[in-house]
C-alpha cells in the first residue's frame, strides 16, 4: 500500500498522507515517498499546484509512536540524518516555485502542524480541524518546526503555541493566521483555490513567492535593490509580454 497517494485534477496534484490507522503520523518511509512524489509534481509543468491532505479523520499526528521508541537508541549522527531529513521534507515544500495548498481535514499535531504551515495557503475544517506543537510535553523541542511557525504567524503568536504545547482549534487557528480560511470542505476549497489561481501567470507566482523569501532575509536598503532588479528582469518575460499585450488589448 502506498503511504502517499497522488490524483491529478486538471491543474492540480492532490498528495494524501495515507496511513489513517496511524493517524497519518510521520515515519521515514512516509517522509521518503512524499519526497518522491512532491519532487515529481515540482517538476511537471502541467501540473500549477499541489495540495496536501490526509485520509481517514486526521491531517497528520505528528511523529510515528512506533518510531519514537526507536529514536530513543540513535546515536547523534543518526538523530542529525533523521532531523535533516525531516527538515528537507519541510523546506521542500516551503521553496516550492509552485502554488502549495493543506486541506487540513482533521488534527495536525506537531510535525503535521509544522507540515500544514510550510504551505501558501491553509484552508481548515472549521468543525475538524485542530493544531498544535506538542513537543514540550514530552521533553522535546519544537526546533524544525519553529522556523517556519514563526515566518508565518510572528514571534509572539509562535512563542504562545510552541511553549504552552495546548491544541487550539480551527477558529483559533484562523484568528492567529495560521489558517487562511475555514470550510466545511476543506478539500474542495482547495481545489477551487487552485484551479482559481492556476490562470495567474506560472512564472510570476514562482518569482513572487522567491521575492517573498528573500525580501523577509534582507535590509530594506538590499530589498529595494533587489527588487528593482527583479522588476526589470521581469519586464523582458515572456508571461509579461504576452500578458501586458492581452491587457491593452483589452483580451484575456
């Protein structure tokens, strides 16, 4: 049985973490199937967007229990490979040049909490959908996780969710800016959202979202330089000769 699954739409590849009788918990052959398949989608220029669910009630629960009695034993070499893998499946998502979407259809509890916010857009089930970073309760740390909670929600909302470790739920989510909007149907929100804004310009949203790493890195001073670069660069495209053509045109 795959672990991922995949379904195409006609602009959209749909990725579902499938172990539901483990709540979709995050083991190394998940991790490495996932990596595969959203590699595969990064690359297909058919494809404009990738959405992330989960099967059964839950988004993803974290860490695997089985494999946390396993790490128990790792040596540090294999606790650093065994990190630096996770964060490879986090950052993947996070610098993807392609719009990303999470239907969170249930819990997402650490490292499924830290899955969903690596995405552009987090759409929750407003009834199902729960978050939270558990890890200090157990002695461990929110460390992988942390960097891209806080890119996403700032350091204050960040520090009351990493260190209290409570659960909030899909409202609380959304009033905190985790989530971007709430559904009934989280899913099909999703694949709406993107078949919405599959029409947008491929090339502009994958320089967008690079302008919006690194602007978030530099001083102002570097910023501006950097943007005017970019803004001149992008003049000479080939999306923005066509698309300022149609404008003027007044054609779509």
């Amino acid at each position: 049985m795959s672990l991922v699954t995949i379904e195409l739409t006609s602009s959209s590849a749909i990725l579902t973490l499938n172990r539901p009788d483990k709540r979709n918990s995050l083991h190394p052959d998940l991790v490495r199937e996932f990596k595969d398949l959203f590699g595969k989608c990064s690359s297909d220029s058919t494809v404009k967007a990738i959405i992330i669910t989960g099967a059964g009630s839950s988004f993803c629960a974290g860490a695997d229990l089985a494999y946390l009695k396993q790490i128990r034993d790792f040596d540090n070499r294999e606790n650093f490979k065994d990190s630096d893998e996770l964060s490879g499946l986090f950052y993947m998502i996070y610098k993807c040049d392609k719009l990303t979407v999470a239907a969170v259809n249930g819990p997402a509890i650490a490292g499924g909490c830290g899955l969903a916010s690596c995405t552009d857009y987090l759409i929750a089930d407003r009834n199902k959908a729960k978050f939270g970073y558990t890890e200090v309760k157990i002695g461990f740390l929110p460390a992988i996780v942390s960097a891209f909670l806080i890119k996403r929600i700032g350091e204050s909302k960040a520090r009351r969710m990493l260190i209290s470790g409570e659960i909030i739920d899909a409202q609380q989510a959304y009033d905190y800016g985790l989530a971007d909007q709430l559904s009934d149907e989280p899913l099909n929100t999703a694949v709406a959202l993107a078949e919405k804004l599959s029409t947008n310009s491929a090339y502009s949203i994958a320089e967008t979202k690079k302008l919006i790493r690194e602007v978030g890195r530099l001083s102002i001073e570097q910023a501006i330089e950097y943007c005017v670069s970019l803004n001149a660069a992008s003049r000479r495209s080939d999306d923005f000769i066509t698309g300022i053509s149609s404008f003027l045109n007044k054609e779509k």
